[in-house]
C-alpha cells in the first residue's frame, strides 16, 4: 500500500468518527481530487461508523454535562484570543 493511500485512509476513518480537522478534511478533498477511486475508502469508512453506531444504544447526557460540553466546543471555536484567555485562566 502506498503512502498516499494509507494517508487517504487515516483522514477517511478521522472524517467518517468526526474527529477531522480542518485542515485534514481539505488533504482529503485534495487526495479525493486527485485519485476518485479513494471514495470508496471513505464510503466503507462511513458505513463502518454507521453499523457500529447503530449497534449501541443511545448515551443520556445530563444537560449539565452536555451545557459543559457545549462551552468548550465553543472556546475551541472561538477566536485565537478566546482560546488563549481559555488557557490563561487555567493556569
């Protein structure tokens, strides 16, 4: 297996879990680009976290978890300066 197939396949399992930055999601438009065959890499990827999603029931998460969550994806999202006062006020 080649190395750019190997990558294609790590950003196809990152995309398919939602884990992708993004910069990785435009490395993996860019292979896709390039080699059209790599779609099928993602697709298995997809239906792979598909079954196994739909093989386990559904978590609850208490609305204050889900509150906390929330905040965080927030200040990751947030600007530059949002995320360094983030990290400042740890500290």
């Amino acid at each position: 297996m080649n190395d750019q197939r190997e990558r294609a396949e790590l950003l196809a399992a990152l995309h398919a879990a939602g884990a992708a930055s993004k910069e990785d999601e435009k490395e993996l438009q860019a292979l896709l680009q390039a080699d059209p065959s790599l779609e099928k890499v993602v697709r298995d990827f997809q239906d792979s976290i598909t079954a196994l999603a739909s093989s386990f029931d559904p978590l609850e998460t208490p609305p204050r978890t889900l509150g906390k969550i929330q905040k965080k994806i927030a200040r990751e999202q947030g600007s530059f300066l949002s995320r360094l006062r983030s990290w400042l006020s740890k500290s």
